[in-house]
C-alpha cells in the first residue's frame, strides 16, 4: 500500500479514496478465497465418495450372496 507522493504528504481526501479502493479489492479477494474453499471442499467430497463406492466394488464380489442382493437392493432403490 506505498504510493509515490514527492513531498511525502497525501490529503485526507486522497487517503479517503485509496482505502475504499483497497478495501473493495479486499474484500472481493476474501469472496474468492472463500469460493474456492468452498469448492475445494466439493472436490474433496467427491474424491471421498468416489474412493468408498471403489472400495466396495472391489468388496462385493466376496460378500455372501444374501449380502449381494441386499447391496443392490439399496443401489436399485436409490437410483429410481
């Protein structure tokens, strides 16, 4: 937040203006970090549920079959 002024003086008017402007891009900066925090968070959901939905399929061929069916059962419900 340095601006050149040659006799070392800025008005209060001046001051005024430039904190506004910096105050809005502050705050238009923090909205950005905040979305992508937001959508960061997304991602990471969605990388977890893909990893548990893996780790399943990779499960459910050793599962009794009673279980199978109970698991697809609950696949079926939920997709309609």
């Amino acid at each position: 937040m340095y601006l050149d002024k040659l006799d070392g003086r800025i008005t209060t008017a001046y001051y005024d203006e430039k904190a506004n402007v910096w105050r809005a891009e502050q705050a238009s900066l923090q909205a950005k970090i905040t979305d992508l925090q937001t959508t960061s968070q997304r991602y990471e959901d969605a990388i977890s549920a893909i990893e548990n939905i893996s780790n399943l399929c990779n499960a459910f061929p050793t599962q009794p079959p009673s279980e199978q069916r109970r698991l697809l059962k609950i696949i079926i419900s939920t997709a309609t």
